[in-house]
C-alpha cells in the first residue's frame, strides 16, 4: 500500500519537471524568435535609405518630394487634390494668412537699395493682390483706369483663416484677375518683382486662369508642381526603388522651422541641400535684408562642416535652373557679388561661379561635392538626375547593398 502510494508521488514530481522544460523549451523558442525578428529589423535598418532634404525655404524641397511620387508612380488620391486646388486658389488670389493687409492704402516705399525693399509684410507673397498693391506702392500707372475698380474689388477679398476658397467664390474673382492680368501696369509691376516677394508660380496660374477658372477644374500633375505652400513640421514620404526602401524627409526651411531639423538627423544616409540658383539679387522674406543665396551659403556651411555628417554623402541641388537661365540675361550677378569673375551674362560662368561659392564652404576637403542643375518642376529633368543621385548614394554609403 506504502509503495503504491510512493509511485503516485513521484508522478506529479515528475509532471512538474516536464512542465518546467516545456517552459524553459518554450522560452528559448521565443528568445530565438525575437532575436531572429531584431535582426531582420538590423537588416532593415541598414538597407534603409534616408534621405534628408535641407535648404532655406523656397528652394524647391517639397517640389521634389511631389516629383518623387510622380516618378515612381504614388497617385495623389482626390482628398489631396482638393487640397491642391484650394492652395492654388490662394496662389492666384489671395495673401496667405489671410486679411487684407493695409487694404491697398499706398505705403512709403524708401528710394532702392541693392537689394530692394519689399512693400509688403513678411506673410504678403501669394497671388495677384500683390502685383496689386506693388503697383500702387511702386508709382506704376494703369494702362486702363477701370481697372482700379477690379484692383480695389481684389483687395477687398477676405476669407476665414482655415476655410479653403471653393470654386464658386473663386469663379466671382476671374473676370477681375483676368483684366488686371492684361494691363501693362500690372506686367511692369511684375517685371519689377524682385523688389518684393513675390511667388514664382503666380504667372504660371494666371496664365492659365481661363483652365483654373472653370467650375470643374481638377489640378495637373504641372499644376501640382507648382502649387506653393510652405512645409510646417516633418514631413516623410517612403518610396520602394529596385526592392531598396528610401526615406525621404522634407522639413520646413523657413529660420522659424529650422530649428526641427535636429530631430531628423538620427541614421542619414545622404543629405541632398537645395538651393535657389535664381535668388542672387533678392532677399529673405523673414527679415527683407539678407541676400536669399548669401543665407543659402550660411546654412550649407553648417551642415557641410558638422562631425554628425562625417560619413553622410551631401549632394548639393542648384535648383529653379529654369529661372536661373531667364536671369542671368538681364540681372548681373556682379552687382550683388562683387567677387564675381567672368561674364555675369553668361550662363556657364555664372554657374561655375556658384558652385564655387558653395564649394568653398567645405572645410573637409577629402571628400568630393556632389552636386547637379536641377528644375525641380520638370519631371523628366528630376527623374534623370535622381536615378544619377541615387547611384551616388548607394555606392558611397551602401556599398554592402547587392542591387537585384
């Protein structure tokens, strides 16, 4: 009896011991797992690209994001052309922020500087209400007195701060734009937009005005392009290019936005710095005196020469060539910097020029500098310079990479 019972002892000993192994079995089984997992990540992380985009605001960052999406064929989806539209109706029509500013009363514009004063406030940039008030303010005559009339109904426009302008209330506002549009006062305003700030894409929209003008109008993908809106906080997008994830980061460039860039420094594997090639002989909207190309130089020369970007591949983007092809007929370079050699007319020398200038900022001459001409709005020209950029890319820091 004493010993059957011994034996019914030991059988829950050893149901317990089993139990116990089964665990410590199930445990490593679940380590390994995770192991296995944190490497698969590791990999992950090392094959990932992270492109940062950096430069001064205005230089083009958001325009290649939007040309990334395109290229690799992202469709923006009809939520985000809603939103485009609304932000071209604010391009053509209205400041941004809202308000009228001085509702058009003439403000003393001080005799030019070399870099000319601009009439309007920092947030004035957008639309046609610009030329308007530039008009007034720059002595321009109208070329037709009853375009006054459209001009005061244009700056009498308002709309609720966060309200998007819908095609009805734009429609009422066409046949204004469209007359001040044609008059010769209103052009010679914008011949003169580089003593105030002006957005490049207003041109573009008003001479299209009777395509956007329409009740049913949907934005272009050229039309996306050039849509203007400034980047606040973080923005990523994450494309899949010949099976290798990239990550692009676009943070806003205005000073107030800069100092977000810290938080988007952690695993660079490149940084591509863009600059507005056009910008020599115009100045900040922040603070209305110093040169847009001189600050550009001043930012580059931070990243370039920081230790955190010892090993991080910078490409340098002398973006809006386009612009820079129209200027440099008309506007010397040499006027705005004196140290310029060589004919401020031609193309090639002022190129060379400000590669130059950009170039001299590197303290680490070990390293060679990347950089390209770009026209962040022409996609064919994008796509041919990112697919040269990403070779770069993959062969200065991913070198382990096997391309399939």
């Amino acid at each position: 009896m004493s010993g059957a019972a011994g034996r019914a002892g030991e059988q829950p000993r050893r149901d317990g011991k089993e139990r116990s192994r089964d665990a410590e079995r199930e445990a490593r089984r679940r380590s390994r797992e995770i192991d296995a997992m944190l490497a698969r990540e590791r990999r992950a992380v090392r094959r990932l690209v992270k492109i940062l985009l950096l430069g001064a605001g205005e230089s083009g960052k958001s325009t290649f994001l939007k040309q990334m999406r395109i290229i690799h064929g992202r469709e923006f989806d009809q939520k985000a052309l809603l939103e485009f539209r609304a932000t071209i109706y604010e391009n053509i029509l209205k400041v941004r922020g809202g308000g009228g500013g001085d509702g058009g009363r003439r403000r003393h514009i001080p005799q030019r500087r070399e870099l000319g004063p601009c009439p309007e406030s920092p947030s004035e940039k957008d639309g046609c209400r610009v030329l308007v008030d530039a008009r007034d303010k720059l002595g321009i005559p109208w070329q037709y007195t009853e375009n006054e009339k459209h001009g005061m109904f244009l700056m009498a426009f308002e709309n609720k701060a966060g309200m998007p302008i819908e095609p009805a209330t734009f429609q009422l506002y066409v046949p204004a734009l469209g007359a001040l549009w044609r008059d010769s006062g209103i052009k010679e305003a914008f011949s003169r937009r580089s003593e105030y700030q002006l957005g490049e894409s207003v041109k573009y929209f008003l001479d299209n005005l009777d395509r956007i003008g329409q009740l049913n109008y949907f934005p272009s993908k050229q039309d996306i392009l050039l849509a203007r809106k400034a980047t606040k906080g973080i923005v990523e997008h994450d494309f899949i290019i010949k099976k290798i994830p990239f990550k692009m980061v676009d943070v806003g460039g205005q000073r107030s936005q800069r100092q977000k860039w810290f938080q988007c420094f952690d695993g660079i594997t490149s940084i591509l710095f863009m600059v507005s090639s056009s910008e020599y002989d115009q100045v900040l909207m922040e603070d209305r005196r110093t040169n847009r190309l001189v600050e550009s130089m001043n930012i580059f020369e931070t990243i370039v020469n920081n230790k955190l970007f010892f090993n991080v591949s910078i490409i340098l983007f002398l973006n809006k060539m386009d612009l820079l092809v129209e200027k440099v007929k008309t506007v010397s370079i040499k006027k705005y910097f004196s140290d310029f050699k060589g004919d401020p007319h031609r193309l090639e020398d002022v190129q060379r020029y400000l590669v130059q200038c950009f170039d001299r900022k590197r303290r680490n001459r070990s390293k060679p500098l990347f950089h390209h001409f770009t026209t962040a709005i022409d996609t064919e020209n994008i796509r041919f310079v990112f697919h040269a950029v990403k070779d770069t890319i993959l062969q200065e820091n991913l070198k382990d990479i096997m391309l399939q």
